[in-house]
C-alpha cells in the first residue's frame, strides 16, 4: 500500500514543477538593496523526481488492485 494517496502525489508534483518554472525564470534577483534567491534547480529536480515516482506507485496499485504480483521461473533443460 502506497504511503501517500494519488491526489497528494499529484498536488506536489504541480507543485514543485511550478517551482521549476519559477526558478527557470530567474534563479536571483536584486531591487536596491533587497535581493531574493530561489531555491537550488538540483535539489528541486530531485524532488519531481521523488514525487513523480510516488505517483507511478500510486497508479500502479490502482491499476492492480493494490497487489504486487511476483512470479517465479525455474528454467529447465529437458
């Protein structure tokens, strides 16, 4: 069983695709004397990253009622 639900996946993914966006629109900025810096792109990509495979966990356990099906294969030379 997944951990975090479907709708929580998918709201931190477009959350954090929104940050890249964000950052790959300025990474820093400066009006007179007050200056703002953005979160570093690395660590943000690994955070999609994280939540997408959430997200693939997710659907995946939707799609197979929740089971994780393991086959075992004993090849024989006849």
């Amino acid at each position: 069983m997944a951990i975090f639900s479907k709708e929580l996946c998918e709201r931190k993914l477009r959350t954090w695709m929104a940050a890249e966006d964000a950052i790959a629109t300025g990474q820093r900025y400066q009006i007179d004397d007050r200056s703002l810096t953005r979160a570093d792109l690395y660590d943000v990509r690994k955070e999609i990253e994280f939540w997408a495979n959430q997200l693939a966990i997710c659907e995946n356990e939707e799609k197979s009622g929740g089971r994780n099906r393991v086959f075992r294969v004993v090849p024989r030379d006849l």
